[in-house]
C-alpha cells in the first residue's frame, strides 16, 4: 500500500496521552535495493504507572521511500509517497538492522492501519 507520509518538524514535541514524543533525525537505510525510511527520536512518559517521570529512544518506520517529498516544497511541510512494508520476513529483517544500528531504541514499523487511523502518530494516508 502507497501512502502520503508528512513529514514531522524535527525538533518539535509532540503530545501523546501520556507524555510526549520528539523526532529528531529523519534517516534512511537500504534494504534489498530500496531505501526504508525512518525517524530517529525520543520520548518522555510523563505520567507512567509505576513511578517517576523516564525517557526512551524510539525509531519509527513508515516505510519504503518512493517519492520523496513530492508535495509541499518551500514554506509547506513536506510529504513524500512511501510502500507501507506488508511482508513479515523484510519486517523483522528491518526491524534487526535498526536495533543493531541503534541499540536500546524501541523500532515500530507502520501497517497499514496508520493510513486509516487519525490518531497522534497518523502522518499518513492513502495515497491516489
């Protein structure tokens, strides 16, 4: 599945139920001829269950970058057409690459649910 991925503001905090998240870097690694796309960033809980205030280091993968940033050039956020990766065995393989490259950071790698929900972490939809 092809979606329209918005790119995020590097730097700026974002709210989640629990604390916030940040992207800091926006990376790619090459994987069987293509390049995956990735952002690279942290997060705080701030009010977690069993305690205090503690941060994580996170890497988010849209997927395989097919356009980038094909629209919103110049003062506009970019966003870029990028293939949801829907095979299992390139999934772990990925997921294995980025957890040796950045040891201790949580890796998620979108589905396709991120193209149809609307929540915090939705900078996708279907592309077409």
């Amino acid at each position: 599945m092809i979606i329209k991925y918005t790119h995020p503001e590097l730097g700026e905090d974002v709210a989640g139920r629990a604390g916030f998240y940040t992207p800091v870097e926006e990376l790619t690694i090459a994987y069987n001829g293509r390049e995956v796309l990735y952002v690279m960033g942290t997060g705080r809980l701030e009010r977690p269950c069993c305690g205090g205030a503690c941060g994580f280091g996170y890497v988010q993968v849209p997927g395989f970058l097919v356009h980038k940033h094909k629209w919103g050039r110049g003062s506009a956020t970019p966003v870029s057409e990028v293939e949801i990766i829907e095979n299992k065995e390139d999934r772990d393989r990925i997921r294995q690459a980025l957890m040796q490259r950045h040891q201790g950071a949580q890796v998620e790698i979108w589905d396709t649910h991120y193209a149809q929900d609307s929540g915090p972490l939705a900078g996708a939809e279907p592309a077409g």
